[in-house]
C-alpha cells in the first residue's frame, strides 16, 4: 500500500513539475547599442522609452544593457575591431536576446560585425530615416522603426518663417561626418537649384557667432548639431542650440525634440518617445517568439512643431502655419494664468455687489418702514391726543365756562352803570376792562386745547418744564376736583429747567400721565389721592427730570414690566397705545420714560429728558 502512494506522488508530481517552470518568469536580456556618446538627451530618451515598454508587459525579468559607439568622434578600423573585442570579452557569459541599435551607423555595425558577437540574434533599428532605409537591403533577422528626417523639410519650415527665402545657413559638423545627417548630402543637390547654401559648418565657434550675426534677410538658419569643432572640443548638440538661436539674426530651424525651448523657431520634430516605444514593442514580439525578418519596418511620422517666443520676436503669424500646427511654449495670458483667480475675483466682487445692494435695499426699506412708523406713531399720537380731549371735555367746559360768566356778570354790571340817571363811567370801565380780559382768558384757553391736539406737531424749541407743567395742570382742575384728588406741585426753585422739545408732544405725554393717575385712583375706595407733580435739573449730569407720582392701587410687577408695549392694557375700554406713544416720543426726544411700582400704593412715572446748555451770550 505504501508503495503504490509512494508511486502516486511521483507522478502527480511529475505531472505539475512542467507547469510550475512554466508559471515561474523566464530571464530576457536586452541591449541597446547607440551609434553617439552617453549623456545627449535625445538618445537617453529614446532608451528610456524602449526600456518602460519593455518593462510594462511584465512577462519576464529583462535585463539591459547599453554600450555607446561614439561614432561621430571616434572611427576607423582599429577603433571598431577594438569595440568589438570589447563586447566579446564584456558579454562572453551574457547571452543577449535582443539587440536594439540606435542611428544608422550602429546598425551597420551590428549588420557586419554581428556573426563575431552574437551569431544570428534579432535585431531592431530605431531612429534611422525612411531614406537611409528605403537604400539599404534590410538584412534578414532585422526590422525597427524608422522616422521622418529630411533636409527638404527643414527647408518647407524655412521657406513658412521667411516667405521670401532665398538663402539657408547650414550650420553643424560637416555631413560627412554626421550620423543622423549623413542623407542630407543625397538632397543636398536639390536644395542648391533653388536656394543659396551658405556653409557655416565646421567653423571656430567664434567665426560662426560672427557669420550668423550678419546673414542677409532673406535667409533662415538650419541647425543639425555640433559634436566635435575644429578646436577639438566636444559638445553636446542641443546644449548648443541656445548659442545658435542668440547668435543668428534670422529664423533658426530645427527638428529634434532635444533641442526645444532653447530659442529656435521649431520644425518638423523627432520625438524620442513615439520612436522608442515602437521599437520596444517591436523587441517583445521577438522575445515572444516571432522572427524579426517577419515584423513589418514601422514609420513614426514627425510632429510640426513650433515655439511661441521664436514666433514672437521674429514676427511670424500663427496664419502662415500649416494647419495641425502645434505650438509650445506659449506665454499664458492673463486670463489663462489666473483663470481660477481672476473668477475667484469676480465671484467676490458679484457676491460683494449684490451684499452691498442688498444692504442698500434693506436700508431703503428700513429707512421706510421707519418713515412709515414715525407716521403712524405721529397718527396714533393724535388720536391719543383725540381721546384726551373726550376724558377732557368736563374740564375743558369748566374752563371756558369761567370766563364766560365773568363776561356775562361784567358786562350786565356795565349796562346797569350806565342805565342810570348819572352813568358811573369808572364801573363801566372797570366793567369793560374784566370783560376783555376773561374774553383773553377763554380765548388762551380755546388756543392752548387747539394746540394740543391740531395734527402737526410744532419744531423742536428750547421748552420750560415747569411751565409746561403748570399748563397741563390747568386743564386738570375739573378732573381733579370732581375725583376728590389733592395736586401736590413741587416744581424746581432753581432757574426753569430748560430743554429742546417740541412743547405740544412734550404736554401731551405729561397729559397722559397725569390722566392715567388720575383715573387709577378714581377707581380706589381710599380717602386718601394724592397726585405729585415735580420738576428737577441736575446739571452736572446734565438732565432734567419730571416725576409723576400717585397713591393708586398697588400695581403687579409684571403688568409695570409689559406696560410700555403697544397694545397692553389694563383698562376695558383702553386702546393700550398711550404709554407706548409717550414712551416714542419721549425715546425721539433723546429721554427715557420709565415706570415702577410705588411701596405699598400707587405707581411713579420718570421723565428724563437731556438739559439744554445755555450758550455763553444766553441770558439765565
């Protein structure tokens, strides 16, 4: 038994021993070699593309190499067969799967010296133009990407910014000796039958600052890249581009992506990045397994390309651009550099207008309902005034009838002195004299009521208290007598506080005081009424004072707190607007008007109204 689950186990294990290699990733090696030195920053992007597209399938763990041939400053057959045993002795125990050459001249060395290194592997070309392919007989195992990179359209692009071409500046290494430029001399011909060629190649840095400063206006500018100068010197071609556009005093041309944003017009633009993911896709189906001699060459177009400051200081019209033309580097404009500020600004503002008019509104109608609740108050204040008058009417009777039966007595006493035989003229005169006087007296008492309650209110003047006490008391003596009330006055001894009132409301609130007292205690059965009327100035704190006290019924301290609000009464027939307009129009006048309960009987009324101060030439 234990051995037949003995031989169970091997086989099951046999079974998924194949699956679980399998499932484990396998090892790829891929190395880019580059026909320039390290450091140039179009072909570290170019790398740098492949690698990630590579890298993002995630099928295997892939290991990269790189190597640099530097062929734009080193070459001849000692440097290559040198190179050569360099990588046979450097990857002799790495195998490599693929090959990713970069220019044309790291392709033709890995086309020839490839049986030496790595006998038959895969290789995939990147950033060669379609012409140098389309010469050659792609060997088999090969295939890449190829760009668009022609001397004609660096012309096209000259021929936009100077509509009146007739001269183009080449300024580089000399073609001969460059390796993405090399097909140049093959278009050269072509270019020459239409346009001057001003040849400022291979020329001291010095010199060609000079030439570029002086070419013609009918000339652009066509930079291809220095490596290497007379001097011996090495440079890296895009660093450079800044120096050549700052130099130039016409357009300068250019199409790789390196050398943007560094002052040159633009042009038709190899990009690093299209180039290299092509090419690493192209190496992941080799390292899937398809044969390179199958994948079709792919053609990664050229995007046209310009910079706005170059379009600017040469005065160039976005209008004379070919359509699809993209433009870099474009200055923002206000609006498009503070977009979100300029409507955080706006939203503000809008949001502050409509609160400030809404503030305006709400003043409008504050101002108003104000208006309108003055002209209530003054409305309600006459029907107060009004209903006075009615509570009046005994007194108001008893006053002019006075005066009106001194008339009668004295004039009926005039006629009887002068009926007689001898007229006693001094009686008549006397007689004649009291008529006239109590005809003033009912005619300052007819004035006085009149005043009190016409509808306008008179201007605010400088007013005696205790005149306009004594007034108020005068049109009190019917009520006060019939009610059994004793008027205990003590007015102030000191010079008559004076104060700016307007006289008829100011009697009118002292009237509904002495009124309401008058009646509180017209309903008490005590023997004893007694209503207080009293004046005082206190001039250091500059106020006047009018108290109003009687011996009333006790008052709850809840009905003195609600007494004031229009409305409230305690009186069947009351309207409850009395106090509520006297307390108005004592608050309009800049005073309070208060109110509390007198201990055990009555209630006391304050009216506190500010002092006027006599001027320095105002007699006491």
């Amino acid at each position: 038994m234990r051995s037949r689950a003995l031989l169970r186990l091997v086989v099951i294990a046999g079974l998924l021993l194949p699956s679980l290699v399998v499932a484990q990733p396998s090892q790829r090696s891929v190395l880019v070699l580059d026909q320039s030195s390290a450091f140039l920053p179009f072909n570290a992007a170019v790398a740098n593309a492949i690698r990630t597209t590579v890298n993002a399938d995630g099928r295997w763990r892939i290991s990269f190499y790189s190597e640099f041939l530097d062929a734009n400053r080193f070459f001849g057959p000692d440097y290559e067969n040198n190179f050569v045993q360099f990588l046979k002795e450097k990857y002799r125990d790495r195998p490599i799967d693929v090959v990713v050459v970069f220019g044309v001249s790291a392709l033709d060395f890995m086309v020839r010296r490839r049986d030496e290194i790595w006998p038959s592997v895969p290789i995939v070309f990147a950033a060669i133009d379609e012409a140098t392919i389309a010469s050659l007989t792609v060997p088999k195992n090969v295939t890449g990407a190829t760009m668009q990179l022609t001397l004609q359209d660096m012309v096209r692009v000259a021929r936009m910014v100077v509509p009146d071409l007739k001269a183009v500046a080449m300024v580089g290494d000399p073609l001969e000796r460059q390796t993405f430029y090399r097909h140049f001399k093959d278009e050269m011909p072509a270019v020459t039958a239409q346009y001057k060629i001003i040849n400022l190649m291979d020329l001291p840095l010095g010199e060609l600052k000079t030439r570029l400063g002086s070419l013609p206006d009918t000339a652009a500018v066509i930079y291809t890249g220095i490596y290497y100068t007379t001097e011996g010197v090495s440079y890296v071609p895009a660093e450079l581009t800044s120096q050549i556009a700052e130099w130039a005093n016409r357009p300068v041309v250019i199409n790789v992506s390196s050398y943007l944003n560094k002052g040159a017009v633009g042009g038709y633009i190899v990009q690093a990045n299209p180039i290299g993911q092509q090419a690493g896709r192209l190496a992941l189906r080799i390292l899937g397994g398809e044969n390179a001699s199958d994948l079709p060459v792919v053609k990664v177009p050229s995007q046209l390309i310009f910079e706005w400051p170059a379009l600017q200081r040469w005065k160039i019209s976005e209008a004379v651009l070919p359509p699809g033309s993209e433009i870099q580097f474009r200055a923002p404009n206000v609006w498009e550099q503070y977009r979100p500020h300029i409507l955080a600004i706006l939203a503000a503002l809008i949001l502050q207008g409509a609160m400030i008019t809404w503030l305006f509104y709400e003043r409008w109608r504050r101002l108003a309902a104000e208006a309108q609740s003055m002209q209530q108050m003054h409305e309600m204040a006459r029907m107060n005034r009004f209903a006075t008058a009615g509570e009046l009417s005994a007194s108001l009777a008893h006053e002019i009838r006075q005066p009106l039966a001194a008339i009668s007595a004295s004039g009926t006493a005039g006629l009887s002195w002068l009926k007689r035989p001898v007229p006693n003229l001094d009686e008549v005169c006397e007689a004649l004299e009291t008529v006239v006087k109590e005809s003033h007296r009912a005619d300052d008492v007819i004035k006085g009521v009149r005043a009190m309650f016409k509808q306008e209110s008179t201007a605010r003047t400088k007013v005696n208290l205790n005149q306009i006490a004594q007034q108020v008391v005068a049109l009190l003596d019917g009520p006060l007598h019939s009610n059994n009330i004793a008027l205990e006055m003590n007015l102030t001894d000191e010079i008559s506080p004076l104060v700016m009132a307007d006289p008829i409301q100011l009697q009118q609130v002292i009237l509904n005081l002495l009124m309401n007292a008058v009646e509180a205690m017209s309903n008490t059965g005590h023997e004893t009424r007694i209503l207080r009327l009293q004046t005082e100035a206190d001039h250091s704190a500059r106020m006047a004072l009018v108290r109003v006290t009687d011996s009333g019924p006790r008052v709850d301290p809840r009905v003195v707190e609600r007494m004031f609000q229009p409305f409230f009464t305690t009186k069947s027939s009351g309207m409850g607007m009395g106090l509520s307009i006297c307390k108005t129009i004592i608050e309009a006048h800049g005073g309070q008007l208060t109110a509390s309960a007198n201990n055990p009987h009555g209630m006391e009324f304050q009216i506190i109204l500010p002092l006027h101060q006599r001027g320095p030439n105002e007699q006491a």
